[in-house]
C-alpha cells in the first residue's frame, strides 16, 4: 500500500537538471538562455577558426550567464540579500556587450576563414542581445534607485548632523 503523500516530491533542494519554468517563460531567463548558448556557439566556432586567441571571451561569457542562469533557477539572488544582483548583471551585460563588438569586428575584418566570420557574425548578433539585456536591466536599476531616493530626507541624516557638540 502506498501513503497518501508518496507522490509528493521530497522535501529540500530541486535538482539542478531542469530549471523551474517560470524561470524559462519569464524575459529574464530567455535573454540568459540565449546569452549562453550563443556564448557557446561563438566559442566553438573560435576555436575551430584562425581567430583562437578570442576564445576566452566567449567561455567566460559562458560561463557567467550559466552561473546566473542557474543562480536565478535556484533562487540564489534571493537568498544572497548582501549581492545587488541587477546592479552585477548589469556591469556583466555592458562589459560583454562591448567586448563581442570589438572581437566580432576583429574577426571579421582581420580573419579570412569561415569559422571567424561566422564567430563575428554571431558575435554581432549576441552584442545586440546583451545589449537588449542590459538595457531592460538599466530599467530595473533605474527604478530601484527612484524608489530608494523617495525615502524621507530626514531618514538619511549624517553622524555630524545628530551630534549636538558645538567644536568651533
């Protein structure tokens, strides 16, 4: 006989398989999912290309959306309170987006074989994604520090301003 709850999942952590699908229906978690497996395809095709000494870029590109990818699946950024996570992927966003711009228009200008044009190709196309992406986050960002400088002025009041020592 089975119990009534044994259809239940077992309490504690998800398994890190398959994300929650809230995660992959939100904007959010698509712009990640497509960072990464663009990020994958424009280090694979750096390594088979001329173009190797560009490889790095993209694996650490990789490597950062994976991370945030799965941070977000498993609701790291709200158990690590102390990270301003917007603010992070933020300076992730802009750094990437820079830095595809420049290798794609090396690679496509500098280097004739396929392989590195299709690396700048795609590297074209994951700029105006990471681009999408930090611009939506500088919204978030935006709109948090509005909401943080409507708090009452005198809430902020400085430790020279409390004291009541008259020092001149």
């Amino acid at each position: 006989m089975e119990e009534p709850g044994a259809a239940e999942p077992p309490p504690g952590p998800r398994p890190l398989l398959l994300p929650p699908a809230e995660l992959l229906r939100s904007r959010k978690g698509r712009l990640l999912l497509a960072e990464s497996v663009l990020s994958f395809i424009i280090f694979i095709c750096y390594i088979a290309s001329q173009a190797t000494s560009f490889m790095m870029a993209p694996l650490l590109e990789f490597l950062l959306a994976l991370f945030l990818f799965f941070a977000y699946a498993s609701k790291l950024n709200e158990k690590f309170k102390g990270l301003y996570w917007p603010l992070m992927d933020f300076l992730r966003c802009v750094t990437a987006a820079i830095i595809y711009f420049a290798i794609s228009i090396a690679a496509v200008s500098k280097y004739t074989d396929g392989a590195s044009k299709a690396a700048g190709v795609f590297g074209f196309i994951a700029t105006i994604v990471y681009a999408i992406d930090f611009y939506i986050t500088f919204n978030d960002l935006v709109t948090f520090l509005k909401q943080g400088s409507s708090d009452t002025p005198e809430g902020h009041k400085s430790e020279d301003e409390d004291s009541n020592s008259d020092s001149d």
